[in-house]
C-alpha cells in the first residue's frame, strides 16, 4: 500500500543526490557484509560512469570492487555463480542498453535458477543500472527497458525518484536474497554533465541505515480529481503537471510506484477508486509496458470507478532518435502528461 | 599420474552406472511415443540427451573432484551427474518430473542442481562458464579450498561466454577448469564446419591459460591430463581448457536418428565402456567375479532409482507458483 515518507531524526539527516544517496547504502552494506562485492565495468578506478562507487576502491580495495573487461556475459554469468557459491556481488551496467549484450545470462540463469533448482541456489545479486534519455543519446543508450526485465519472472526492479529513496531502496536490494534491479534516471542521479539534478530528486537523507519495502508505492501529492502514476523520472514530471493543473483547478494525485516487480496493485486501484481518472506516465515503450501493466490493474479489479477512459503516456513504440526536436517529441514530458489529464476531465467543469 | 586400481574402479564403475542409467531412461522414454513419435508423450517427456559414448569425461575429471569443488554441465548433463555424486534416487525423479526430484520437478533433465554436491546443468550452450567460473571465484574471495569445473561441448566454444569468461579466468588466475568434450557435433554440424582450428584448447595460448587435448576417449589417459590441470587449479598456477575427443554413439537427443553422419563414421565408433571392462581384466586390475558383483550393485542402483522416479508422486500442480524468489 502507498505510504508516507518517514520524517527522519533532526540532526542526522543531509541534502544528498541520488548518486550519494545509493552509494552510501552500498558503503554501509559492504562494511557490514564481507562476501559482498563490487564487479563490473570502470567501478573501481572512475568510480562509476555515474558516480555510483566512487571512493569504494580506496576503502574496500581491489579484491572487492573489481572493473572487469567489456564481456558482460562473462562477468554476469561470473557473478551469479559466485552469488550461488555464497558470495553477495553487485553488478554495475551503466546504461540498461546494454543488457542487449548479455541477457541470457541474465534471463535464462539468474532470474530462474531459484526456481529451476528448487530453492536448493540463492541468487543474492543486485545490478545497478542507469537508463533514460533526454539529453541527445540516442536510440542505444537512451532506452528505459523496465518492462524488458519487468517481463521475466524472478527479477525484483525498483526505480527510485529521489535520494531518500535512492538509499532505502538500493539498501533492500542488498539484502534480499534474490536478483534485483536498483534502476535510476540518468537524469536523476545529480551528475553535472546531465545538467542540475532536479531539486525534488535532491532529499534530505538520515545518516542511519533504512530500508524501503519492494512493492510499496508512495503518495507525493494528494488529489482528488485524478491519479497521475509515475516512476522515476516521471513522477518529477507529473508533479510539475500537477501544480500546473492546480492553477486550474484541477487536483491531481501524483503515485510514484518506486518498484517495478513486485508493483502495488492495492496502492493504485485505491487511489485510483478514490479520484475516479487515471493517467500513467512512462519514458518505457508503449506497448506491454508498465503503462498497461497499470491499466490492467484497474481493468481486472473494477473497471467502473473509472469516470472517463484512462490515459498512457509512453514513448511511442519507435527507437529513441537522435535529433533534439524528435526526442522531445517522444519523451512524456510535463505538457504531454497535462493534456492527458485535460483528456481525462472533459465533460467534468 | 596414473590411476591407481581403486580409481581405476570408480571410474568404471562410474561408466557403468552412467550407462545403466541411459539405458533405462531410454526404455522408459519410448513408452507411449510409439508407434507415433511424439516428445511430450509418456512417463519422461520432453527433449532428452542421452551421454552415450560420452562416460569416461565425467569418470577421469570427476575422479580427482572432492566435496569443496563444484561443477557444472550442459544440456547433456547425466554422465557428469553421476559421476559427480548426484542423488541417482532424486536425479531420476526429476527427470520424471515428480515431486521427490532435485527441483520437485521444476528442473527437468537439462536443469539438474544439487547444492549438496555443488553441482548445476544448463540448458543453454556455453550458459555455464560464466556460473562456473564464479563459483572458482567465490572459492578465491572467500579463501576456502576448491575448485569449480564447467563441462561444455566442442560446439560451445564458440559462443561468446566461453572466450569472455576465458579471457576473465587467466586475467584473475582463476582455479577453474573448462572441460570441452569434444564429440565432433553440435547437433547436425561437424566441428570441421563450424570451428576455425582442429583443436579448441589451443585457444588457452589466447587467454594464457594451460590447454590439453586428449584422444581416444580413453579414461586412463583422461584422468592423467584431468589429475595436471586439479594440480594446476589447486596450487594456485590458474585454469584450463581441457578438450576431450568423446564420441556420441546416439543422436543430438531421443528421436535423431544422426542421419547426416556419414556411413563410415558411424561403423568406425567404439564404444569406451566395454573396451575399459577389457583392459582392466586383461591387465589383471580385476576379475571378472568382481565385475559382475559390481555391475550387478549398479544395475540395483539403478534399478530402485527408476523405480523411485516412477512411482513417486507428481508435485501438486499449484506448486509450479512456489519458489519463485528465496
């Protein structure tokens, strides 16, 4: 069920980015945990190409944060043996792009050999991964790909939107016991060179250890006259929509559903009963993606609290372009996600 | 190294049993598929590669493996089960598929995992380098003893995982040892037609790692070159590919009839398990009243394993959503 943001302790809390925020779960993690390690590529020397491990080499050395060669299939496929062998490895892909590469290893083993085995194998792995676009990438390494994993049974995905839960959830990731996907917005991490992070992806961070339940969707903004649902990235989109919508009288429920698999089905059809309207916002593609995997929700439960049809907002099923003006196009941005609210109300004032 | 009488045995009898068992299995697996083939018919449905030919591999490895090590195999898996340790009762329920199976028949007999001896199959070709090699890793992180063994074919290594994961084992010294059994088939499709070089182990001198090939599919000869490259992964100096040349008596799986292997080919294969009976009697390692007691408690094995799978119950079909995560 959605549930508030615990306030923190006063005195033990900073203003982290994102990138901070997850790492420092991870530093805490690998303190407390010694068969935990970090492998993959330019982890221990850059730190990350998206800040994720900077100074881990310095304090944990060489034997646990290793860069690998560029053979993802090789270094996964490492990985979940050693995971199978007792060993809690984190695995760095950068751009979600890439598990193009190495996705068998991923989806024929990882992901199934609890399963196949019967318990007998743990598979404790946590990948961290980037995604999304907006800032000129292109069609292969600006992709969001939640529903490519989403779609195979035994992954566990979450995608946080601002520090705080950058931190509690990527904590939770390294504490289950199965393969999970700690997915952050290229966008949203607070790196320089992708502009200023977004002031709501900054939060204010407790010092002390947390964890952030799978499953758990989170209320950013209470409404009355619509659901926006969103993750990641988009849900700092659909709040800009919402204050927007509030200038006119219209006020919309911002649901930020923070885990992929498993997704809260009781948080979205109640906020969903409660207002009456839905909108689901997604950089994935359109089509058998988190955006029906919502509509679903509402259709299987009770389709007739629903006053009007619901609304995607997704990229649309083409590869990502290069060209600013075709991307932005694409993109469910701020005004796409306010006309499909309006789309929603018509007929109401 | 050579064998010495008791390994000489156990590598026999660990033949045999393979044998005895793929005999059966593939008695039980024409029942109810005839006189119209069909693979999802009878007890034991579903694709089924038998290891026929392909014993002394898994015998002249698994000999020097002890409890620490950790191995794992392809789509062909059952040779390598047995001569591992596997659970025979437990292995033949799963490939029935019923409840008392490895995986309560959520595996099936190309996912066949036994954590009690360190052991997993994989369906996919070359899937299990990556795996095995982790475990190697594992072993070295956590400073405990062992070493890991992936078993592949000579078709697999040509997939990208083996030369990735290659490239990772010399780079980290792993204690790790990749053996390809070189059957001369991936499926229809001659290792002339499909790999640049004779030999797959001379690619090791790509990843600066020992390579070993080894004729004649000869278990003594196996288990010699198998007892350099454990002495290898356990001293420290790094990993191998150890390419054995093997013979597939039987097709890709039950229902291949090998029709695209040439007449001559086919005349010329031999056998290595009653060839091995032979050497061991003429050179006195045993006796035939020996043998036949042995073989006689093996056929028991097996005999009660089958019985087991087949008379055990099938899981509750609702059980197929349990076990998902841990």
């Amino acid at each position: 069920m959605a549930q508030p943001v615990p306030a923190a302790a006063a005195g033990s809390e900073r203003t982290l980015t994102m990138a901070r925020a997850g790492r420092e779960a991870v530093f805490s993690e690998m303190r407390k945990n010694p068969d935990m390690f970090v492998i993959g590529e330019d982890v221990a020397k850059l730190g990350g190409v998206f800040g994720t491990t900077v100074g881990m080499a310095e304090e944990f050395g060489a034997s646990r944060i290793i860069d690998t060669p560029i053979s993802e299939t090789g270094f996964i496929g490492i990985a979940t043996g050693a995971a199978m062998a007792g060993m809690r490895p984190i695995v760095e892909i950068a751009f979600v792009d890439f598990i193009g590469v190495c996705f068998n290893q991923i989806y024929n083993f990882a992901a199934k050999t609890h399963y196949m085995s019967g318990g007998q194998f743990k598979v404790p792995l946590t990948f961290m991964i980037g995604y999304g676009g907006g800032y000129n990438d292109a069609a292969q390494h600006s992709q969001t790909l939640f529903a490519t994993l989403g779609h195979v049974p035994g992954i566990k995905i979450v995608t946080p939107a601002d520090a705080y839960d950058a931190k509690g959830l990527m904590a939770s990731c390294l504490q289950d016991d199965n393969v999970t996907v700690w997915m952050v917005h290229k966008r949203l991490w607070g790196l320089g060179w992708l502009g200023f992070p977004l002031p709501k992806a900054l939060a204010t961070v407790p010092e002390h250890d947390y964890t952030i339940p799978f499953g758990q969707s989170r209320i950013w903004r209470e409404g009355g006259d619509v659901t926006i649902v969103g993750l990641g990235l988009t849900v700092h989109n659909a709040l800009q929509a919402a204050e927007q919508l509030a200038s006119e009288g219209i006020s919309a429920e911002v649901l930020d559903l923070r885990s992929v698999v498993p997704l809260d089905r009781e948080g979205i059809f109640k906020s969903v009963a409660k207002t009456g309207r839905l909108v689901v916002a997604d950089e994935d593609y359109m089509s058998f993606g988190v955006t029906s995997e919502v509509l679903a929700v509402v259709a299987e439960r009770d389709p007739t609290v629903l006053k009007a049809p619901a609304v995607r907002v997704a990229y649309p099923d083409v590869p990502v372009p290069f060209s600013r003006p075709m991307e932005d196009f694409c993109l469910p941005n701020v005004e796409r996600i306010v006309a499909a609210v309006k789309s929603t109300m018509k007929g109401k004032q | 190294m050579k064998p010495t009488r008791d390994q000489r045995l156990w590598m026999y009898e660990a033949m045999y049993r393979s044998r005895r068992l793929d005999d059966a299995v593939l008695a039980a697996y024409m029942e109810g598929k005839t006189p119209v083939f069909h693979m999802g018919k009878g007890p034991l449905p579903g694709e089924m590669h038998q290891s026929f030919g392909q014993e002394p591999c898994a015998a002249g490895v698994c000999v020097h493996l002890g409890k620490d090590d950790a191995v794992g195999a392809g789509h062909r898996p059952h040779h390598v089960a047995v001569a591992r340790g596997v659970d025979l009762k437990k292995m033949v329920a799963e490939l029935f598929g019923k409840k008392t199976g490895l995986s309560g028949g959520r595996g099936g007999h190309m996912h066949l995992y036994s954590a009690e001896v360190n052991f997993f199959s994989s369906g996919i070709i070359a899937e299990g380098m990556g795996p095995g090699a982790g475990m190697a890793l594992a072993r070295k992180m956590q400073g405990k003893p062992g070493i890991a063994v992936a078993y592949i074919g000579d078709g697999a290594a040509n997939q990208g995982a083996f030369h990735e994961v290659l490239n990772m084992v010399g780079l980290w010294k792993l204690p790790f040892i990749c053996v390809i059994e070189d059957n001369k088939y991936g499926v229809s499709v001659h290792k002339k037609d499909s790999t640049a070089i004779d030999r797959n182990s001379d690619r090791a001198a790509a990843y600066g790692i020992a390579g070993e090939f080894v004729s004649g599919n000869d278990p003594d000869l196996i288990f010699e070159a198998a007892g350099r490259a454990v002495q290898r992964a356990r001293s420290g100096q790094g990993g191998s590919i150890l390419e054995l040349e093997t013979e597939r008596l039987h097709g890709h799986f039950i229902g291949d009839s090998g029709g695209y292997r040439p007449d001559a080919e086919r005349k010329a294969m031999k056998d290595p398990i009653p060839a091995y009976r032979d050497r061991l009697l003429a050179e006195k390692v045993s006796s035939v009243a020996e043998m036949t007691s042995l073989e006689a408690k093996v056929q028991g094995q097996v005999d009660e394993a089958m019985r087991f799978g087949r008379e055990s119950e099938y899981p509750d079909a609702t059980d197929a959503l349990k076990r998902l995560y841990a």
